[in-house]
C-alpha cells in the first residue's frame, strides 16, 4: 500500500496548509501571536546555547519560562497546546540527538580507520576487516570484531535461553495457568524484570564466576556461556510480557471456535492460536533479542575485559568482551582514538537496537492489522 | 486400533497401564531433581547407595526408565495397551530429535571414537536421519517413545558400564591450551541425568494421556509447568539468596531507642539574596530513634560499621531528578499525542521513535550523556549529578511516555465527549476529565520505571560516577548548596555539578576495586553482599508498589 502522490497533490496539500496557517494567524489574538513567537525563539535560543556551552543559555529559558507563565495566564487553551506541542518534538528530539552525538564523537576514528574497497577509501571499514584492537602498538588499531564476536555469542546463548523458555511461559499465563497461579506467576516475572543487572553481575562475579572456573578447570574467570545464561534470563521478561500481549490479541472466537470443534485446548493452542499470534510472539522474542545485546553490566564484570577472539570461534567458555562491556570497562581510561572508538560501538550497538526495535513495531503491526481486520 | 468403540479424549476410569506410565513420569522428576542435587554438589557422585556408586545406581534409573518407555510405545504398537495414537508424532518433535541425536552421535564419533572431520560429519548424519526416521515415520506411539527411551538407555548404560565413570573427563583436544576446557562427570553426570529425564517424563506422560490428542496435551502442559514453575524458583532462589548474604552486614550494629541515632539539624536561615544578611534564623536538632549504621554511615577508618549512606542519598537525589525532568516532558507528549494531534504519520512516527528510545541499551544513554551533558556543565567537562540525573531522566522518559498514552487512550471517548457537550473547552476537558481518569494509570508507570533507572548502573559509570568509598561527609546536600550570583546563570549549586556516588555503581565499585582497605572496610565482599540487599529492597519496593497499585486501580477502574 504505497502511497504515492504526485507532484501537483503535493502542491495541493502545501496551498491547504499554508492556508490553514494562514486562518490560524488571523484567526488568533496578535497578543497570544507575539508571545508564542518569543516563546518559541527563546525556547530554541536555549537549545542553541546549551549546545554551545553559553552561560546565557539560562536567560534564554527564563525568558521561555516567562513567556509561558505569561500564556498561561492570558491564553490557557493556544498554551496548553503549544507546550505539549513542544515536549513533543523535545521528546522525539532524543532519539536524533543521540544518534547526531555518537556519530559525531566517533567520526575521528571512522576516518582513522578508513580502508580501500575496490580502490576507493571506505571510512570506518578498517574497523571490520582487521581482528585486533591495540590502542598502545605504533600504529593503533580499533577493529570492532573482537566485541561484535562476543556480542554474538552472548546474544545467541541468552535468545535460546530466553526465547522458548519465554514463549512457554507466554502460553502458560495466557492460555494455561489457573486464574490463582497465575496472579502469582505474573507478578513473578515483572519483578524479574525488577532485579538490577548490577546484582546479577555481582552474583555472577562472585559466585558463578569461580564455581565455573572450577567446574570446568578453566584458565581464569569468564565465560561467555554463563553470561549469555544470565543475560537470557535478563531477557526473558521482556519477551514473556510482549508475546503474552501478542497470544492476548488473537480473538477469542477464534479459538472458542477450534475448542467448539472438540480439540484440546493444547491442540487448539499449536492450530489456531500460536499461528495466528506468530508474527507477535517472533516480534517479542526480537525484542528479546535487542535487550541481551544491550544488555551491558552483568557481561561487564562478569568477562575478562580483553578485547580478543576464542579459539575455536564457538568457544563459549571463554569470554573475553562484548560491545556494551567495553565501553563500561574502557571509559574514563580511554583517551583520544580510543575513547572515539568506544562511540563506534556505540553505534553499532544503537543502530542493530534501532533496527530490531523497528522491525518487531512493523511486525506487530502487521499482525493488529491481519486479526483486527479493517479499522 | 481403539476406534471402534469408546476412545474418547476424556476418560474416567485409570487403567493399570496408566499407573504404571504416571509412576514412570513421577520416576522421570525425581531423577531430575537427583540431577539438579548432584549439579551443586548436594549428592556426591562417588558415595556409595546400598554398595553401590551414585553413578551407577543412577545409570541404573536412567536405564529402567528408558525401558519402560520404549515398552509403552511397544505396547501401544502391538495393541496391548488400548491408546489412540495419530499417524506420527509430528515434524517438530522429529526435527527435535534429529538435533539431540546429531550431537549426541557426532560427540561420540569425534571424540570417543576419535574419527577425523568428515567422518564424525558423516556418523552425526547417519545417526541424525535415524532419529528422524524413527520418530516422524512410525505411528505416533512408537515414534515419540523410541528416541526419547533409546536416549536414556544409552546414557544410561554409559554409566553402568563406567564408560563414564568418576575418572572419566573430557578436554577437547581442537581448543588451545590457554583456553582449554575439561568436562568432569561432575558436571556431565547430571547434566545428561537430567537432560535424559525430561525427555522420557515427557515421553512417559504422553503415553500416560494414552498419546493422540490427550497425550500431547499432557506432555505439552508437564513441559510448560515445568518451565512456569523454574521461573519463580528462580526468582524466589535469586532474591532469598541476596537476602541471606546481605543481611548479616546490613543488620550490624542497629539499635533502637530515643536517642540512639544521628542527630539532624533543621536549620532555616532567611537571607537576602547578594549582600548577605540573615534576617531572621530557626534552628532544632532532633535524635533520631533508630541507629542503623550500614545505611546511615559513609565508609571511614574509624568507623565501626561501614556503611553506604552516601549511595543511598546520591540513588534519591537520582530518582528525584529524573522523575522531575520525565514526568512533565512524557505525560506532556502524551496529552499532545493523545489529544490533540491527529492520528497520522506525525503520530506514527512518534510512537515508533519512543518505542525505540525505549529498547536503547543504557550504555548507549550514558555515552550520549557523556558526549552531551558532561561537557556542558562545567568549563572543565567534568562527571556531575546533574548530568547523571538527566541521563536517567532520558531513560524513564519514553516508558512514561508509553504507559501515560495507553493510559489516556483507555479514557472512553463518552467522558470527552460528554464534557464537551456542557460547553467546557477542550484543555479544561483535559485538565479536569481526562488526566484525572488516566492518573492510576501514569502513577503505576512512573512508579515501575522509577524501579527500573533506580537500578541501572551503566550509564552512571559515564555520567556521574566518582569516588569508590565516601565518607557520610561526602553526601550531596543539593538543598543546602544552591547559591545565587550576579552574572549568568545567576544560581548555580556545586553539589549538582560534582561527580557522587550511588547504590549500583557502589556496587559496580566494589566488584571493580577488589578491596576496601584504603577505606577501613574489612571485608568487601559482605560489605558488596550488603549493598546489594539494599539496592534489591529499593529497586523491588518501586516494583512491589508499582503492581500492587495497579491491581488495586484494576480491580476498581473497569470502563467497560
């Protein structure tokens, strides 16, 4: 359902809109006009002079505090509508902002890192051809692939431990549990949720860490596959309550329908309702997925913090960094190059979030649409 | 075939052959709880049971179980027992097999039979496709019961034979040896005990539902139980045993009484603001009643109990500013989004740009608080408590943005429209209808988020973060520190733009410092077990009353 529109309706909606500004202008009070002006001016002078450091950022706030107040006291209807309007855009803003800063902070070493591609420079690809991160040797390298590795990993234990084991529990509350059980178990997994990654971290640093190390006759102390057990269940959660909300959705005359025709309720659940919920319990367990690679605490101090590669690749007993971990692990120590390239993971991080995040909204989505059917 | 006459799903009577097969499930959890035991040392392998080793009397277990189930499936087939079986047990359950049979036969190729790279490949294969062909193949009965018992016998008579014994290990020969790995029967024991049982308690307790449609269903819900049930063990083992370790060095040295406790001074002091003169002063001190030292003390040498007083006061003056700066900013947008804009690509865009913000790692905030807000306080960029409190505030902003618009969407259109219809204008409507019916809504999620940013450490440790051990000295006191000057920006407060502490990144700082000497704390890690029982009742007191609120407003808001 792409919507194209042609240039001449485009023309249209931009005349309908500037017309309609134009009834706005007109129609409202010149005094309310003056001062959502200023108002407006002042707020983004403030914006523009925080970002420069100004220390008249705050007069220029003052005078949007004033300016408001003023509104508020004259035109409380146009105030009330024009502030909402820009907590708004200033919430939406974040999301641009974080985005333009990591980017920005990490530019010197996308330029360090720049490699020819078929003879043309590819800024930042060096960081993902080579395997070492050395920022002390002559000349230094930053390569991303040692943290992306464990990332990896770690990710893909914490999403087999997390996806079914969620999903099942999805199903249990919403289609199995007793009413009682289940205003336990619900709770229950919330506060999972509510446990600080730091504890687990702490758990797992003085207590799995070592245990592990002497089951195991492992040199040192840090395993990817405990992490990514631990950040599983951090995850699981977060799929639990979305993919629950997704077996919510599915109409129940679907499945009174199946149950009318005499199956079980377990048959009715692997016929009707899973499929029928699939795209939302895969959206969940994307989700899911987002959480264990950012997941940043427990990898922390729970890995050895050496930015390297097992050997063999699937060698999950012994971990060594992981994206999020090395920033924790590195800031404060870490100066020019290096500092710039713990934004790079910065963004790589943000960016494959951002995606997931996005592709599991467009799957939900889709789903609402195909079982609500038109709206 | 039992077709003929009365195979219904739901039957009364229990058969003699369905004693034996929910015998045979009860068999299969105690092994698994056996397993679970001996992982952590509770049952020690070697001990001997009636002149016998745990080993082998467990691989004795593992062996009659796996029998039993293969004889059920035997049975079934041979219509000695009356079941009702579908044609096949279904691809999933085929696929899953072929996997667990793949390794397990590959492992035995590579390793015990020492065969190079294509041939352990080829083994793994042959032996995968049989499992396959067993299970998805044959009529249900057999084809559910057969890998499944074949697993457990063949585990089990590794055991019995002390092909796997006490002096059995495993070091993958391929891994370096810096990075060597050795596999004990201590660990592999119970893991393939355990493995093996759940497999043949859910093979055992579809032929105890006489396989068909009933016995997947058993089988289905004792897996699905199971999974329920070890959620909330875990959870329950996690936070008792945080509670058990914490609580020693929490509860040293508390005292109640009149007068046990510091003193506080309430002092309140009128000054003209720039030439300094105190009009007028009150000032009372107070004892407090109770003495609890590990949450009002700093860290010092001379301290009897060391305690994490600054933490907890850096962890509210946190919560206070991100609840200050998020709140307004989300239920704002969420008036504006929900009220007065028009569903559309503006709004879509929106949503789909907070539910993002919402899935940003936290370490991704605390660079951009690094980049942004760090620099900008001070000349010098420096760590700061504002800088921190704005990070989190950025963080709690999308969930309160989330739940307040759910929230105000599930305002029925009839108040609106009702109000609308006496007249009143459209944010007196807001003010006075809609925001009052969405509060429990706002407040349950401002509470939940509130639990969750208390909690979160990593973006402090780039924005915020100083000092490993701090006196109670060193406590921000932001009330007391605001100061107005002439020059812009005319009141600045110290306290906010210095680097503090707080209750997860002191606990980030003592796993990171190893040791508390220089500080006078004696035993760090009990000091980082007390820590982390007061950050747990913190961050679960947010949470316990952020859902007791909305079962409360749940049970007494229902709009439809």
């Amino acid at each position: 359902m792409v919507n194209k529109r042609t240039a001449s309706q485009w023309r249209t909606a931009g005349r309908r809109r500037i017309a309609a500004a134009r009834d706005f202008v007109e129609e409202t009070d010149p005094d309310a006009l003056v001062v959502g002006a200023i108002g407006t001016v002042a707020l983004f002078g403030a914006f523009v002079g925080f970002l420069l450091t100004s220390s008249y950022t705050s007069i220029a706030f003052v005078v949007f505090l004033a300016s408001v107040g003023y509104g508020w006291w004259r035109h409380q209807e146009l105030t009330a509508r024009g502030v909402t309007l820009a907590m708004t855009v200033a919430s939406s803003l974040i999301l641009v902002l974080i985005l333009a800063f990591i980017v920005l902070e990490a530019w010197p070493v996308i330029r360090y890192e720049t490699s020819e591609l078929l003879g043309i420079p590819v800024p930042g690809l060096g960081a993902f051809t080579s395997t070492s991160w050395d920022p002390r040797s002559n000349p230094n390298s930053f390569s991303m692939l040692p943290m992306i590795h464990g990332t990896l990993l770690v990710t893909a234990i914490a999403t087999l431990v997390a996806g079914p084991l969620g999903v099942a529990a999805a199903l249990f509350l919403s289609e199995i549990a007793p009413p009682v059980v289940r205003e336990f178990v619900k709770p229950g997994v919330e506060i999972l949720a509510g446990i600080p990654s730091i504890v687990y971290g702490f758990i797992g640093f003085v207590i799995i860490g070592p245990w592990v190390s002497d089951r195991f006759a492992i040199v040192g102390q840090g395993t990817y596959l405990f992490v990514g057990i631990v950040v599983g269940l951090m995850a699981l959660p977060t799929v639990v309550s979305v993919a629950e909300d997704a077996i919510n959705s599915v109409p129940e005359p679907m499945k009174s329908g199946s149950l009318a025709m005499g199956t079980t309720d377990w048959q009715t659940m692997t016929t009707i309702t899973i499929p029928a919920a699939f795209s939302g319990v895969s959206a969940a367990v994307l989700l899911g997925v987002g959480r264990a690679i950012g997941e940043t605490m427990a990898a922390t101090v729970m890995l050895r913090n050496e930015p390297k590669i097992g050997e063999p690749l699937y060698n999950v007993f012994y971990g060594f960094e992981t994206l999020t971990s090395v920033v924790a692990n590195k800031y404060g120590s870490a100066v020019g190059l290096q500092e710039s390239a713990l934004y790079l993971a910065g963004i790589i991080l943000f960016v494959s979030v951002l995606l997931l995040s996005v592709g599991s909204q467009l799957i939900e989505a889709h789903m609402h649409r195909k079982l609500g059917g038109a709206e | 075939m039992a077709g003929a006459t009365d195979a219904g799903v739901v039957r009364e009577e229990t058969s003699r052959e369905e004693t034996v097969a929910g015998a045979t499930v009860g068999l299969a959890a105690l092994l698994f709880a056996l397993g679970l035991a001996a992982q952590f040392d509770l049952v020690s392998l070697t001990d001997e049971v009636a002149g016998f080793r745990t080993v082998t009397v467990l691989g004795g277990l593992l062996l009659g179980l796996g029998l039993a189930v293969v004889s059920f499936g035997a049975g079934s087939r041979l219509d000695l027992v009356q079941t009702d079986p579908d044609h096949s047990a279904g691809l999933i359950a085929g696929v899953l097999f072929t996997g667990i049979w793949f390794v397990v036969g590959g492992l035995v190729a590579s390793q015990t039979l020492g065969l190079g790279g294509v041939g352990w490949v080829v083994v793994a294969l042959v032996v995968g496709v049989v499992a396959f062909a067993t299970t998805a193949i044959p009529r249900e009965d057999v084809g559910s019961t057969l890998p499944a018992g074949a697993l457990a016998i063949f585990f089990g008579l590794a055991m019995l034979t002390g092909a796997i014994g006490p002096s059995w290990s495993w070091t993958p020969a391929n891994f370096p040896e810096s990075q060597s790995v050795t596999f004990f029967p201590r660990v592999v024991v119970p893991v393939m005990v355990m493995f093996s049982s759940l497999v043949v308690g859910w093979a055992a307790a579809k032929a105890y539902g006489g396989f068909g449609a009933r016995g997947r269903h058993l089988g289905a819900h004792l897996l699905i139980y199971l999974n329920a049930l070890s959620i909330i063990v875990v959870l329950f083992v996690l936070v008792a045993f945080v509670f058990l370790k914490g609580i020693d060095p929490v509860a040293e040295g508390v005292a109640f009484g009149p007068g046990v406790g510091p003193e506080t001074t309430l002092s309140f002091d009128l000054v003209i603001p720039f030439v300094d003169v105190t009009l007028f002063g009150v000032s009372h001190t107070v004892a407090w009643p109770v003495w609890w030292p590990f949450v009002m003390n700093g860290a010092a040498i001379l301290n009897d109990v060391n305690g994490v007083w600054p933490a907890v006061v850096g962890t509210i003056w946190l919560v206070v500013g991100a609840v200050v700066l998020a709140v307004p900013l989300g239920v704002g947008s969420a008036i504006f989004l929900t009220e007065y804009a028009e569903r559309g690509r503006f709004t879509q865009v929106v949503e789909v740009a907070t539910n993002a913000l919402w899935s940003t790692p936290s370490i991704v905030f605390g660079l951009f608080g690094a980049a942004f807000l760090v620099p900008r306080f001070t000349p010098q960029p420096k760590k700061s408590l504002l800088a921190g409190m704005i990070t989190l505030g950025f963080m709690l902003l999308p969930l309160v943005l989330i739940t307040s618009r759910e929230a105000m969407i599930a305002v029925p259109d009839e108040y609106r429209d009702a109000s609308a219809a006496l007249g009143v204008s459209k944010w007196q409507t807001i003010r006075s209808v809609v925001l009052p019916a969405a509060m429990p809504g706002v407040v349950t999620g401002v509470i939940l988020g509130v639990g969750r940013i208390a909690g979160e450490t990593a973006p402090l440790i780039l924005t915020m973060g100083g000092g490993t051990f701090v006196t109670a000295g060193q406590a921000a006191s932001v009330v007391n520190s605001f100061e107005l000057t002439l020059s812009p920006p005319f009141v600045t407060n110290p306290e906010l733009t210095q680097a503090t502490t707080a209750l997860p990144y002191q606990l980030y700082q003592v796993i990171l410092t190893g040791t508390g000497a220089t500080a006078g704390v004696k035993d760090i890690t009990a000091f980082g077990w007390g820590t982390a029982l007061v950050l747990l009742v913190v961050v679960l007191s947010f949470y316990a009353i952020g859902i007791a609120t909305r079962q409360y407003f749940r049970s007494k808001l229902q709009y439809e």
